[in-house]
C-alpha cells in the first residue's frame, strides 16, 4: 500500500477548519472546489499548519493517526480535526504558506514574508475580515494597528487572533463620481451605496472615530482575487503574519496557468 505523507491544513475560507490529509496542498484545493462531495462553489483558502503543531485543544494526534489510506490504496483526503475555534487555537508561528484556490481548482502557494511597510496615517483604508470574523469595515488604522485593535481592544467586535485582507477600492473616485448625485453606485457587491458613504463621511469629519462597521457579511465569495491589495494578515495582539500577493509581473509569468482563471 502506498506510504502518502500526511499534511495539517487549516482552511480559512470559506469556513475555518483544521484537516489532516494525505493530499499535497495542489490536490487538496482541487479536491475541495472540483471533486468533493462536499463541493463548495467558489474560492477557497487555507493554509499549511506545521505537521509537528499540537496544542491540547486539538486531538491532533488521534486524527492524524486515523488518516490513513482508503482500503482500495487511495490517500485519506480529509479527516476533520476541529471545526470551532480553530485560528484562535493555532499559534501564528506554526502557519507555514498560505494557498489561494480558484473556483476551477487552481492554486497559488504564497510564502510569509517580513511585514515591513509602514503606511500613510490616517488614510482610509476597507478591510474585509476573513476568519473568524466576516465583517467589512472601513478603518483609518493601519494594517498593524487594526490587527492589533481587533484582537486586543474591542471585545465587542474582536477575536482572538484574526485573518483579514484589504480591499483594493478608490474611495475618493467613489466619492467623486456620486457627487451631486441622488441615486449612488458603488463596484463594490452587495454593499449599500449610501451606508458606505455615510461611513467615509464619519471617519473623514471625525478624527477620534477610527473604525466604522460597512457590512456584517463578506464580499470575499463574490469579488475577484485581483481587487485584494497586498495581501492577507494574520494577527494575534502584537504578532502579525503577512503573505503577500505576488507581483502582477509575477503572476503572469510564473503562475499565468492560476492568474488566467481568476475572474
């Protein structure tokens, strides 16, 4: 019987789950969009959690030793781990690289790098919330600020540790082609017009307002990956972890077979 090596896979979207696998991380993206049971139609995301992590939350080694392969010699392609309380439980360090999935099962490895811009202040920025929050907001803090605003200041509207990524939108263009206006346009899906400006308005007019909440729901599902900018975060108080987007000289030279599908 083939000997598979085993993975640790935490999906951060469209769900947040810990998974043992015998897959490599190219064939389990394809099997989560294109040949599960359990198909899920769009993107997914996740990541490689090293195969050495264990925290007494997660009965990681019971599941790993189920994972085993399929009596005809077949590889386990999952054995769910946790379903609940997943990225608060997984130590930012043990997040080796981070996979975007495309609704056709093609995959892109993104590796961490340093986190070392240092952003205009005061500038507003939309982040969308991945995992284990779902919220869009429109924020005047930086990307280091809003981790660390979210998962130690707000208990109201906070986690643990979160997974967010910002959404690449001209809001002074936005601004611009709705004055004077009575009916508003926005590109952006499913958010309402008029409750978008209202929340650039109030952090423009009030500098002591930082954050302001534009939707409860995620616009990830139905936006492309080319309107994320930068990248993605992970942060846990004053840790953060970043995987950036490639460059676009990048992804079209050497992962045009991902970029090509990515609508």
């Amino acid at each position: 019987m083939a000997d598979y090596e085993k993975h640790l896979y935490m999906i951060v979207f469209p769900i947040n789950a810990l998974v043992a696998s015998q897959l490599d991380p190219v064939k389990f993206g394809e099997h989560y969009t294109m040949s599960s049971a359990k198909h899920f139609s769009g993107k997914v995301i996740f990541a490689e959690i090293d195969i050495s992590y264990r925290n007494d939350y997660f009965e990681s080694e019971r599941y790993l030793s189920l994972t085993v392969p399929h009596e005809d010699g077949s590889p386990k392609r999952t054995k769910f781990i946790s379903s609940y309380k997943v990225l608060e439980n997984v130590s930012l360090t043990a997040i080796n690289k981070l996979f975007l999935v495309t609704p056709n099962g093609k995959v892109l490895p993104i590796d961490p790098i340093e986190y070392t811009a240092y952003n205009e202040p005061g500038l507003i920025r939309i982040y969308q919330e991945i995992c284990p929050l779902e919220t869009l907001v429109a924020s005047t803090k930086d990307q280091r600020e809003f981790g660390r605003f979210i998962t130690t200041q707000t208990k109201s509207k906070g986690a643990p540790s979160i997974c967010f990524t910002q959404i690449d939108f001209n809001i002074q263009k936005f601004l611009d082609d709705n004055r004077n206006k009575e009916l508003f346009h926005i590109d952006l899906p499913g958010i309402n017009p008029y409750r978008f400006f209202d929340c650039v308005m109030e952090l423009k007019n009030n500098p002591g307002k930082l954050t302001k909440t534009i939707s409860l729901g995620t616009i990830l599902k139905d936006i492309s990956y080319k309107f994320l900018r930068h990248g993605f975060w992970f942060a846990k108080a004053d840790e953060l972890k970043f995987f950036s987007m490639p460059s676009i000289q990048d992804l079209e030279n050497k992962y045009f077979n991902w970029w090509k599908f990515v609508r």
